[in-house]
C-alpha cells in the first residue's frame, strides 16, 4: 500500500511539472510582452524566423487625377461614368512631366472612357480591361516615366 501511494505521489508531481511547463511555456510564445521571440523558443532560430517576415513591397509614386464625369456610347439610353482614378508610376517620386502631360492624359482618358459602354465596363472583366487599355495609351503619351498600375477609387454608372 505504501509503494501504491508513493507511485500516485510522483504521478501528480509529475503531471503538476508537465502543467506548469506548458503554462509557462504558452506564456512565453503568446505574452503580449513578447519575453523571447516564438521562433527561437522553437529552436527555429534566428534565419528561420526572418524567413518568415513578409518583404516590404516597394511601390512607385500615386498621382491623383480629378474626377472625371463622362457620357457612356450607350444607345438605348443615356448613361453616365463617374470615375476617380489614382496612376502609380514605376519611379518613387512625383516626376514633373506628369504635371506638363495632365492635359493630354486626362483627354486620354476621357477619350478611352467614352468610347465604352456602360456593358463593357460593368463587371470586373470589363473594369480589368478598362485599366489595361488605358494603361498602354498613357504609357504612349508619357516620355521619361512609366505608369505601372492604375486603381479606381470611385467608379459609378448612373
């Protein structure tokens, strides 16, 4: 009987240091305070866990363009494109030829936007389409930069 107890004594210490390990060890990789990195507490080490952080994505400068309000080539009825777009360069800073070809550009635009109709440009194909077009005529405009992406920030068909 002594023996029994003996053995039930060590199984709760044992199951009381496993506990306490585990808390301690979930406090560790979870602390807001961030006692040690969860990665090396994992034996990761230091290049596993670098690997892990995402790399900053370097984009190139947003030029903001007024908004433009167009009639749409719809027959049937009159329709209307209300459009706010943003053009990323693929160079960091603002470059002054963008200021000097803001006319051409936005009749550029207004060009490629009225030539749609409100069908063509509808779904998110049509707004996919919309971009790339006019991506390839303002790259045809502009000299010393390139226009990699162009994001619409408002888009309304009335």
């Amino acid at each position: 009987m002594a023996s029994l107890l003996k053995s039930k004594k060590w199984l709760v210490l044992i199951a009381g240091a496993a506990v306490l390990i585990g808390g301690l060890s979930g406090f560790i990789l979870f602390s807001p305070w961030k006692i040690i990195d969860g990665a090396t507490f994992l034996g990761m080490g230091k290049k596993a866990a670098e690997a892990k952080k995402p790399e900053k994505v370097v984009s190139g400068h947003i030029y903001k363009m007024d908004p433009f309000v167009v009639n749409l080539r719809d027959t049937e009825r009159m329709r209307y494109l209300k459009l706010k777009l943003e053009i990323e360069s693929s160079e960091q800073k603002a470059n002054e030829e963008y200021e000097k070809r803001l006319p051409q550009l936005r009749d550029m635009i207004l060009t490629v936007l009225t030539s749609k109709s409100s069908n063509d440009i509808r779904d998110s194909q049509g707004k996919t389409q919309l971009r790339k077009e006019m991506q390839e005529r303002l790259n045809q405009l502009v000299r010393s930069f390139q226009i990699k992406t162009i994001y619409f920030s408002e888009f309304i068909i009335q």
